[in-house]
C-alpha cells in the first residue's frame, strides 16, 4: 500500500503509549490499532488533528507515501 502510517514511529518518539493516546485522541483502543497497524482505511481529519495535537507533531510525521514499485 502506497500510504505507511507511522503513528508507532511519533508514539516512541513521544514515549506515549497506545492507552495513552487513546484517552487523549478519545478514540477506542481498536480504532487506534487499526490506524497504527495500517489496516485504516480512511481517517477523519478531525482524528487526525486531535492525534497531531496529542504527538505535536506534523500530519506528515504520521502519515506517508511511498510509491508502489510493481515488478
């Protein structure tokens, strides 16, 4: 998949644990998961100004692309 989310990458740098995220995003435990594993399928860009607030940090710390290289 062209977009990687890194949100595991800014939660380390941050020293923020999933739980923690999760009562500042107030997003479920599961949603959270599901984002930072990369199995999302869409985000709402209020969960993801809220998740940028809670890192300080940019959306583009979170979230990438990386060109698909197909052989």
């Amino acid at each position: 998949m062209p977009i990687v989310v890194n949100l595991d990458v800014m939660m380390a740098k941050r020293k923020m644990s999933l739980n923690e995220l999760s009562e500042k995003v107030e997003l479920t435990l599961s949603n959270l998961s599901i984002l930072k594993t990369g199995k999302a399928k869409a985000i709402r860009f209020s969960t993801l100004e809220a998740i940028c607030k809670a890192l300080n940090c940019q959306p583009s710390d979170i979230l990438e692309y990386v060109e698909d290289i197909q052989n």
